[in-house]
C-alpha cells in the first residue's frame, strides 16, 4: 500500500494555521499528496504549492482566526483536520526577560492555540475530525536558554492544552494530538548560526538535523482514519533527543 493510499484524505479538507513555510508547509503537502483540500491560514500569503489555497491569517486576532475557518468553510465546505503550527521563540535568561516579550511569545505560540481550538470544535464535532499542535521536546524537557523560558512555558502548555481536548472532546468524536519536535530543518532554524546548528544535531542520537517533510508525514498520519485509536498523544520526533 502506498504512502498516498494509508493517509486517504480524499474529500476531507484541512486547515493549517503556519502552513506558508516550514513544518506547516510540509503538512500542507501531506495531506494534499494523500488526496485532501487544504487551506493555509498565515500572515505570509504564500502556500508551498498551488494544491494549497491561502488565507491571510493572524493567529493571535480571535477575529482574523474566525474569518480563516469561514474562508475554509466557504471554500471546502468542511473541515476534517486543524492543524497548528505557528511559534517563535522567546530569550534567556529569564530575568532579561520583558513583561511585553513574555506576553508577545505567550500570544502567538498558546494563546492562539486557545483561539483556533474554540473556533474548530464545531466543525471538527460536525466531521468527526482531528486537530494536531506543533508542540516542541522544549515543551518535554523545559528547553533551554537559546529559546528562552516563555517558548518553554508556551510549548508546556500546549502539550497540556492536547491533552486536555483529547479528554473534553472524546465525546464529540474529535481526536486531538501533539508532536514534539526536536531540531527541524526549517527557515526557523536557518537563522540559527551553522556552528550552533551543528552542535543540535550532534546531540541527537541520529546525528542530523530532522526534516520538515518527517514532520508533515507523521501530521497526516496522525489526522488520518489509520490514527483512530491514538488521541492525547504526544509523539516524540526528537531523533533520540529525549527519550519516553
Ligand atoms: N524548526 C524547529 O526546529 C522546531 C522544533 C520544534 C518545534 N517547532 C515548532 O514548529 C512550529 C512551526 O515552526 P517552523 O520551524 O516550521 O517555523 P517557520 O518559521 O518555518 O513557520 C512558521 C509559520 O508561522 C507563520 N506565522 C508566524 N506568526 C504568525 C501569526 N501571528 N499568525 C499566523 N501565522 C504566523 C509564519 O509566517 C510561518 O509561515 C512552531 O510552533 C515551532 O515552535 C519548530
């Protein structure tokens, strides 16, 4: 059985909030090569091809989240999966830290997790769909000081967040998960400097920086039928960095 056939998105619709760049992209891709509609709900217009539809999104404006999931609704005319995949990080140590940073980070990486979760619950009760978070092995093990305390925090709590709607949701037949990503070869992380870069994938017991597409393939996973039985999870792609 092919990859395409396992994930069998045919006639479901996804939208992916970050899906202009990075893992949200490649999750886009995901479920689009596995047969879905999809639409990218971003600040940056552009989509990682033209199988993915944009909307211009602001995911810390509860207005502009609400607007992304009718322009979804407009289009597809359903929602089957909600993916999240929007977070910077913040700085250490903590006590250089502002108010107004701690805030601005808190914002864009838990708090608009909060808004795109209460605006998918009645479309995803409606489908019977799924929702997956981009958490971080930050949110595991407490980070460190290059992504600072309020990443930490923000990403801990949306790990938190998954499990919660997994339980609330149970009955409404909505399935919700997080992965916890290690070092991912992104445009976030091409900003990083090389020695430091290297220095992350020498920590991984595979020794290499993960790919974006890993992360897009085990989203689709996890929003597909083959996932039924998996919700509260938070799956562990870390290459080794932290261990279950
Ligand atoms: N790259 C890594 O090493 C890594 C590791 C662990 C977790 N993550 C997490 O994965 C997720 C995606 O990261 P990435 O590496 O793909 O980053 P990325 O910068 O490549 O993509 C993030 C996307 O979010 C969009 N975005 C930023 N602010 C937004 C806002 N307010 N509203 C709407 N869209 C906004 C950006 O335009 C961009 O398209 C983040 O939550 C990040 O914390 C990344």
């Amino acid at each position: 059985m092919s990859t395409n056939q396992l994930l069998e998105a045919h006639g479901k619709a996804a939208l992916i909030f970050g899906a202009a760049s990075g893992i949200g992209a490649a999750a886009a891709e995901a479920y689009a090569s596995a047969g879905g509609q999809v639409m990218s709900a971003d600040l940056a217009p552009q989509t990682p091809s033209s199988r993915v539809a944009p909307i211009e999104c602001d995911v810390t404006d509860e207005a502009s989240v609400g607007a992304a999931f009718a322009a979804c609704v407009q289009q597809f005319g359903r929602i089957d999966a909600v993916v999240h995949s929007v977070g910077v990080p913040s700085v250490g140590p903590l006590a250089s830290l502002s108010l107004a940073d701690w805030r601005r980070v808190m914002d864009i990486n838990l708090t608009s997790a909060f808004l795109v979760a209460r605006a998918a619950w009645p479309h995803l009760k409606a489908s019977g769909g799924a929702a997956v978070f981009v958490a971080s092995t930050s949110g595991r093990n407490g980070g460190a000081t290059a992504t600072g305390p309020t990443y930490a925090a923000s990403k801990g709590g949306m790990i938190n967040l998954t499990r919660y709607l997994a339980r609330e949701w149970a009955a409404d037949g909505i399935r919700v998960n997080a992965v916890a990503p290690g070092p991912v070869m992104t445009p976030l992380m091409a900003s990083v400097d090389p020695e430091r870069r290297a220095a992350y994938a020498k920590a991984l017991l595979t020794g290499r920086l993960i790919e974006a597409e890993e992360l897009g393939a085990a989203i689709a996973f996890l929003l597909s039928d083959h996932a039924r039985s998996i919700t509260g999870a938070v799956l562990n792609q870390s290459g080794g960095l932290v261990l279950d």
